[in-house]
C-alpha cells in the first residue's frame, strides 16, 4: 500500500470525507436527466468512494461500475448499495485498469476529484487507460482542482487546464471547461480554483 492510498484509506476510517458531500453534482444530473440527458449505457466512476454517482446513475437505467483504492470506502459502497441492480465496484489503482478487470466499453466516465490527487507520474497510465476503455464519441466528465493554497494536498498544484489539455489532447478533446465547486457553501469564493471538464473519446490513436 503506497503512503497515498493509506492517507485515503484512513480518512474513510476515521469517518465521511469532506468530499463525500452526497450532492449531485449538476453537471452529471444534466447528463443523465436535462433536455439533452445520455441513453441510459454504461459508465465508470473513477475514484468512486462510498459509490453515489454509481448508485444514482444505476438508478436511471445506466450498468454503472465504480473503482477507488481504498478498501474502505469500497466495502462502504457495496453495504449502501446492497443488491442494486446495474451495480458494481472494484478496489484497485485507476491508472491500471485492466488489472481490476475493468474493460469497458463504457459511454459515460466519471472523475469527480481523483486525477488531481494522481502522481504525475500515474497520470500518463491514467489517459491511457481511460481511452482504452471508451470507445468513439463517448464522454468524460472531469471535476479537478487547478490550485490551492493548501500546500500539503498530493499533487493538487501539478494539475491545471494547460496540464489536463495537453495530458488528455491526443486521445480525448475537451468540449467545455467551466470553473465549478463540488462543496456548495463555497459557491462564489476563492477557497481554490476548479473546474469542470467536459471531454469527449477522439477517434484516434
């Protein structure tokens, strides 16, 4: 268990995280339930925590499988979920996929808050997986933070717009980036700069 997945892990132990607020984020709402809302398919919530995403999106029809590191919050989402149908999750290291048996396809990818926290040196492994798993036109939906003034975060400064548009740009075009919170009671301040990316699976390579 690397340093990182420890922290992880014991912060689910040590109770709910900050980021597990329990809100839809409205951008997955509009995707799933707007004027313009997805066919129900399947999807992949990357860095799924105690599973919210997946059970709501399993909820609107969608075969929703979640992956997260932590074995906490991974045991957490199969209670809350119970025997849900459409429903899975998988304990292991997003940018290694296929060693957790997630293969997709998938029409819809979910990251609420995980790329941000990758190494960067995970994060080329990262694309690379994701694009194997989605196939032509499919979207991603990305929320990362692009700064903060909490220096001790993992990885948090190394990601920006910039560095999300080159990292992603070969294999997954950006369709809007638009700043937004995932902690409503920060809506209007300057707590940290974030975004949320829009993407859409190019056709090559």
């Amino acid at each position: 268990m690397s340093w990182l997945q420890f922290m992880y892990d014991l912060t689910y132990r040590r109770g709910t995280p900050r980021w597990e607020t329990g809100l839809l984020p409205p951008t997955l709402a509009n995707l799933v339930e707007g004027e313009h809302a997805l066919p129900p398919g399947r999807a992949l919530d990357l860095g799924c925590g105690t599973g919210a995403h997946v059970r709501y999106l399993a909820q609107h029809g969608w075969e929703a499988v979640g992956v997260d590191f932590s074995a906490t919050a991974i045991r957490a989402a199969r209670a809350r979920a119970g025997d849900m149908p459409g429903v899975s999750f998988r304990e292991g290291d997003v940018s290694r996929l296929s060693a957790c048996g997630v293969n997709g396809p998938f029409n819809l990818v979910l990251d609420v808050g995980c790329y941000h926290g990758l190494p960067a040196a995970r994060r080329k492994t990262y694309v690379e997986e994701v694009a194997r798993v989605m196939p032509e036109g499919s979207l991603y939906v990305l929320w990362a933070i692009d700064a903060t003034p909490r220096r001790w975060l993992p990885a948090v400064l190394k990601s920006n717009e910039a560095e999300i548009r080159q990292r992603f740009a070969a294999r997954i075009a950006i369709l809007t980036a638009q700043p937004g919170s995932i902690f409503p009671e920060e809506s209007g301040k300057a707590r940290w700069s974030a975004k949320w990316y829009v993407m859409r699976r190019s056709a090559c390579p």
